[in-house]
C-alpha cells in the first residue's frame, strides 16, 4: 500500500514538473508507440528442460509526454508510459502497467557528436491478471553515451530496478550494468549488439520437490502459473544478457525491429538460460 | 556641320564598344554530373571561377536555409563570399542552429520565427549546418568565391548562365565527395564551350537516422 502511494505521489509530482515545464519552456511533445510481438523458449526461468515452458506475448506500449530545454546542453523529457502485455498461454503474466518517466540529458558541447550524461527516473504500477504480482516498480539510474564516428554510437549505463508484488514472493530488486553499440548501415538499417549484467533477485519456477534449491531462496511458495505441483523460488543470481538487434526505417516516423537475446542466469549450481526473439514496429511522432 | 561630327563619334563609339567589349558578351555553360557508377549527382555545387582571379563581388540577395518538418531547405546551398543567409524557422519547435566549420562558425540557440540577424559567410569553404534539438537535421552551404554557381537537380544537371566571356575553371563539390580538400576542376572557354560533365567519386551516404529504434534513443 505504501508503494501504491509513493507511485502515485511520484506520478503527481511528475506531473506537476511536466505542467510547470511546459509553461516555461517551449518543447517537442514525445509520441512513441510500439506494438511488438515476442517469444520466450524459458518463461518460466526454469534450469530443468522438463519444468522449461515458452509462450508467446504479444504487446502495446506508449510513451507520450514533452522535452525541452532547460539550457543550452541540459534537456528535461517527461514522460507518461503505458505498456499492456498478453501472453498466449500462461495467462497470470498478463498485465497492464501505468507509469511516469523523468530523464535530464547534459551534454558536453553542441551535436550529435558530443558525449552525454542522461539520469533517469521512472515509476510505476503493474497490474498483473494474477493479483499476486500486482505492486509497483521503479527504475533510476545513469547513461552515459557518445557517437563515435557517423555511424557508430556507444552507451554505457547503470540502472537500480525495484520491482514490488504484492507478496514478498514477488519483489525484487537489481542492480544492472549495460553496454551497446549501434552501427548505422544506412540511413535506414541500423544493427545494434549490447550486453548487459543483472544482479539480484529473479523468480524460477521447478516442480517440486527441490532440495538443492531451498538454501538459496529468499523467499518462495506454490504457484501454479505452470500447473500443479509448481514452485515459485525467489533468489539472488547474476544474469548475462547478450542482444543483437536489427532495426529498419520504413518512413520517418515508423520502424520494423527485430531483436534476439540470449539470458544465461546463474547462482551456484542453478544455471539457466533462455531465448527471446522480439520482433516489433515503432512509431515516434 | 555640328550635328553630323556628332554622328561620326557615336558610329566611333558604337565600333570601340563592338571591339573592346566582346568579354562583356553573357556565355552560358551546362554542366552534369554523375557518379562512377554513371547515376545522376543531385545536390552537387557547380561553380565558376575566372582564371584572370578577378570575379565581381557579392551582389545583395535573399539567400535563406529553411527548417520545416524539422529538416534543413535546401539540403545543400550555395553562396558568394561575404553573402548574409537568413535562417527562418517555420517549425512549430523551437531550433537550435549550429556550425563548427572553419568557413563559419556560429550559433543561434534556441529560437522560433526568422531571426532578426542574418549570418554573413566571410570565408570561402564548406559550412556544415546542425541542429542541436533535433539531431538528424543537417545542411550544407558551400561559400564560393564568385557569383557564378548554380546546384544539381535529380537529373543531375546544371545551368552557369550570365558569365562574360572568357576562360574559366568550373568546380563540382557535393557533400558525399570523397576527396573535400580538392574538388575535382575543368577548364572551360567562354562562349566556345557550351557543355561540360563531371563525373565524382562519391562516398556512400550516412545520415543520421531520424526514424525510431529498438535501441535507445541517445538523443532524447
């Protein structure tokens, strides 16, 4: 309940520096949707073959809001977001989340050449079809980026996620470190390979019994998402991620991606992976 | 007997200006350019400049680079040293104009409408135009030491009209030009010469990407 009301103190503050920002200076108005479709061989995070199960997602999200400049290098977006999310088979992870979205980009000198610092701020609520997941979610955390030549661009970034469930089984925080690089082919094909470290809590799902896992939890209990006779065990773990993405221009304001990634989780003796492809159109307006 | 001495020094005058004033007689040139593949080359710069050195100087015209649906018009310009250019924004966002090059650097931050000011281009070269709101926005305006220049449409052809007669060096430059430091240059005789074609080493096109991506958004 707390959380509810800080999320929701965060979105009326937000809302009041959108209100006060747009007052005083002039900007661009943010329209960025995206419709995508996605497929996960390891929804269930589970390091047994036989426990694994893959679905299907199919999503909308949108990102509307306003930036501007608040001086000559220093540029405010806010953001209010919105992503709905259904999966074609395990209906529990199906959810909505309504959130606010804050960043102040500095950069040092004038261009598309010229190094930035971006922090960012967001806040939101998750509405799951399983209550038990419901809570909500806030991510703040640094990037740092420069273009390098024409085409090619690097981010670094840092980012603290907490995700909050209604039942402790649920939450969970990390701490996560990025890297990317994107490669302009052309003005209109664009391939992008990035790499990310996550370190805290995630969720695997195994049939029961487990003994070698039970030491590790922080937290677990029975959740039958995947069926009968399933745990859900909440536990800390280093998970690589390696991205590779492909994006296509189709007009100015609208893009074809697609985007593969491979997720290696692991602690101790628990290792497991798992395959997402996404594929998805853009719109920015 | 007046009248008559009259008569004869107009008929003088009228042979001394038919003479001596065959360099004053307005020559034409058309020049194309194409690619090493044999395409047509738009957007690229075509000038003349006098072998004699001596070109008139800047006359005082509207010269302006637009920024409308967030891009720069024209893509590439072209002006004589010492032209001022007007920069009218006729977005409903604000823009941030810049140049680091050095034929002209300068900036006007943030700004809606035309600004009272105009840029004067004091120095011949390449003047590379950006946007520091809108990242993909970016222009060319060449500055060229003589009045007579003109740019390529699609089919790659250009028109040099009104240059008195005489002997010229014609460059080409386009922004995708290869080798920047040295155009590549013919030597043409007015009014014998009507015709001309270049053919440029082009590098390819790299532009940044205006449409969205799945991979960040660097430049919000």
């Amino acid at each position: 309940m707390n959380r509810l009301r800080l999320t929701r103190s965060v979105a009326i503050g937000l809302a009041a520096v959108l209100l006060a920002a747009t007052r005083t200076v002039s900007g661009d108005i943010v329209r960025d949707f995206r419709a995508e479709v996605s497929y996960d061989d390891n929804v269930s995070n589970s390091d047994r073959g036989a426990d694994q199960r893959d679905d299907f997602s199919f999503a909308a999200l949108a990102h509307v809001g306003w930036f501007g400049e608040l001086a000559r290098n220093l540029r405010l977006t806010l953001t209010a977001d919105a992503e709905a999310r259904a999966f074609t088979e395990y209906s529990d992870f199906n959810h909505i989340i309504i959130g606010a979205t804050g960043s102040l980009r500095y950069r040092i000198g004038l261009g598309a050449m010229a190094p930035f610092v971006r922090v960012e701020a967001s806040g939101g609520y998750a509405n799951f079809q399983q209550d038990l997941q419901d809570g909500a979610r806030y991510r703040a955390g640094l990037t740092i980026g420069k273009r390098v030549i024409d085409r090619l661009a690097l981010e670094g970034s840092y980012f603290f996620d907490d995700i909050g469930g209604s039942v402790r089984l649920f939450d969970r925080c990390s701490h996560l470190l990025a890297a990317s690089a994107r490669w302009d082919f052309s003005e209109k094909t664009q391939v992008s390979f990035d790499y990310e470290f996550r370190d805290g809590a995630v969720i695997s799902y195994a049939r029961r019994p487990r003994p070698d896992i039970v030491p590790l939890v922080n937290t677990q209990g029975p959740v039958e998402t995947f069926g009968p006779g399933y745990e859900a065990y909440n536990f800390d773990a280093v998970t690589h991620t390696l991205g590779l993405g492909v994006s296509q221009a189709l007009t100015q304001s609208l893009s074809v991606n697609f985007r593969y990634e491979w997720q290696h989780t692991s602690r101790a003796h628990l290792t497991y992976t798992g395959n997402v492809l996404r594929l998805s159109a853009r719109a920015s307006f | 007997m007046a009248p008559h001495r009259s008569f004869s020094s107009l008929l003088v005058a009228l042979c001394l200006w038919c003479c001596c004033s065959s360099s004053a007689i307005a020559a034409e040139i058309a020049v194309t350019v194409r690619d090493s593949r044999g395409a047509p080359v738009r957007d690229a710069v075509i000038y003349a400049l006098p072998v004699t050195g001596k070109a008139p100087p800047a006359r005082r015209q509207k010269v302006e680079v637009q920024q409308r649906d967030q891009q720069f018009l024209p893509y590439v310009s072209v002006v004589q040293t010492g032209s001022a250019v007007l920069f009218p924004n006729n977005d409903d966002v604000k823009h941030h104009v810049y140049s680091f090059s050095p034929a002209k650097k300068f900036e006007l931050p943030l700004y809606a409408g035309t600004p009272a000011e105009p840029i004067v281009f004091d120095k011949p070269g390449v003047v590379t135009l950006g946007c520091n709101i809108h990242d993909w926005m970016i222009a060319y305006v060449l500055v060229v030491p003589t009045p007579w220049f003109a740019v390529t449409g699609a089919d790659g052809a250009a028109q040099l009209r009104n240059l008195p007669a005489g002997a010229y060096d014609i460059e080409a430059w386009q922004p995708r030009l290869r080798n920047q430091a040295q155009p590549p240059r013919q030597r043409v005789n007015l009014p014998a010469q009507s015709s001309t074609a270049f053919q440029l080493d082009l590098k390819p096109e790299v532009r940044l990407r205006r449409s969205p991506t799945d991979s960040g958004d660097g430049y919000r």
